[in-house]
C-alpha cells in the first residue's frame, strides 16, 4: 500500500510516558492514566502491548462496522480481539497480532470478506502493513 498523508484533521491527541515500562502514561485530556508495567500474568498491570490492544481492537472493530454498513450488513453486534504478541525478532524486539472478529447474522464467507475489507480500510492496519505479521479471521457468531 501506498504511503498516504493525512490531508484534512478530524482529531489530535497527544499522550505522553514517563519511566518506561515501569512509569506511568497519561493522555492529554486525561482519559487514560494508568500505571505501566512489564507484562506479568500473576500481576497484570497495563503496559504498551496492553494498550495496543485495545487501540487496535478498537479501531479496527469501527472500520469493521462502516464496512458492514457500507455492504447493507448490520454488524453493530460485532466483537473484535487483538490478540498482541511481543517477542524477539533478528533485530531486537517485535510484535505480531492476530484480529479475531465475530459478526452476528452472518455465513462464514461473509464474515471473512468483511474482516479483510475492513483490514485493508482500518488506519491501524495501514499502519502496521509490512512491519509486522498480522492475521485476520472473520467468523459468525
């Protein structure tokens, strides 16, 4: 995919770390404040995957819903989970996601379809296209 510029703003936010995986994130506007850590399934506390997450999922779950819309399919009750894997790569660290959307109402074929037509339209998969591994699957419910 082409790189593609951002030509007219509808929305600017900023968020800023301090500590590292070990500080603390906040947004601008105050949102999202939260306490980082390293990843620990005993402690679970957020940390940059965490967030990724749930930004992606989020993001990506919209672009799956217009697209529906887009097709005259009402995928309102649409449930999608970034699945966030961090790891070491040849060069030092990585990530890789696996996008899991269920679409009520819906046959297997077409939940696929939506689920790649909404990975070609969704800006985080835009961004992460040819960086990292991320695979899609479309399901019913």
């Amino acid at each position: 995919m082409p790189h593609e510029s951002v030509t007219k703003t509808l929305y600017t936010i900023a968020a800023t770390a301090t500590g590292g995986r070990a500080g603390r994130t906040r947004s601008e506007d105050g949102v999202v404040d939260l306490p980082l850590g390293k990843p620990n399934p005993s402690s679970p506390v957020a940390n940059p995957e965490t967030l990724f997450a749930a930004g992606y999922a989020a993001c990506y779950n919209g672009a799956l819903t217009l697209i529906a819309q887009r097709e005259g399919v009402d995928a309102s009750g649409a449930e999608t989970t970034a699945d966030v894997t961090f790891g070491e790569t040849e060069s030092g660290f990585g990530l890789a996601v696996a996008l899991t959307s269920t679409i009520p109402g819906v046959d297997a074929d077409t939940a696929q379809a939506l689920a790649d037509k909404a990975h070609e339209f969704c800006p985080y998969s835009k961004a992460t296209r040819g960086n990292i591994d991320v695979t899609v699957v479309g399901k019913p419910a």
